[in-house]
C-alpha cells in the first residue's frame, strides 16, 4: 500500500450502544460502575453510563489497523480523553497520516486521530505502526 503525509484514513462510525460499553469493561476487566450502572453514573455527574480508556483505546487500534491491513504492528497509541462516548451518540473515527519514515527495515507510520460525537472530541492523539516494506 502506498502512504503518504496527508493520507486521510476512511471515516469509522461506531454505533455506541450500552452493550458495547458493558461489553468492553467486561473484557477489560474493569467493574466500576460507571461503565455499566447508568444511574451510578448520573450520580457522579455525568450524562449517562460510560465507555472506559482501555475500550477507546481498542477501538483506536481498530480503526488504525482496518486501514493498514493486517501486518500492521502498532508501536503506540497516546490519546487524550474529553468527551464520555455513551449511549446513543455513535463515535465517528478520523485520521489523516502524519509522518512515514524507516526504521530498521520497516516503515513507520504516525497518524493522528480523532474519535468525536456530539458532544465534542471523545479522544484525540496520535498512533504509531509498523508495516514491512
């Protein structure tokens, strides 16, 4: 695959339902109550139950690697939380590449991303990977 800076990624629309966030707390072994009991949820103050860093951070790593095909090997992902992804507000997934280089025989790509719904930019950051040449 040919990349270059400035490559858009295609957009990846998450429907965020209450069961992808049980879902992904579940697998990631995280119980607070947040990420599952909305009305625990509403209680601390925010809008509805929530998903958790670890869920964001595999569907980051998701998107980045549906676009880079499957002998992708992610070097890093740091992202910034804001806005809660909770139910009912699907997360709409972009990216744009930012830096390719070499290293020691493979091509590395840096591509910043944004997962955002509407109430504003859920994560942003940046992901680094692998891709043999």
């Amino acid at each position: 695959m040919k990349i270059g800076v400035g490559d858009e990624l295609p957009l990846f629309e998450l429907p965020v339902t209450s069961t992808v966030i049980v879902a992904g707390a579940l697998a990631s072994r995280d119980f607070m109550p947040a990420h599952h009991d909305a009305d625990f949820a509403r209680a601390q103050g925010a809008p509805h139950m929530f998903m958790n860093i670890l869920t964001t951070n595999g569907y980051v790593a998701r998107f980045v690697t549906d676009w880079a095909g499957p002998e992708a090997m992610i070097h890093s992902i740091k992202i910034r939380l804001g806005a809660p992804a909770i139910p009912g507000k699907p997360l709409r997934f972009t990216g744009r590449v930012e830096k390719v280089s070499e290293q020691s025989g493979e091509r590395v790509v840096e591509v910043s991303v944004r997962a955002a719904n509407d109430l504003g930019d859920h994560a942003t950051g940046t992901v680094a990977l692998g891709l043999p040449r």
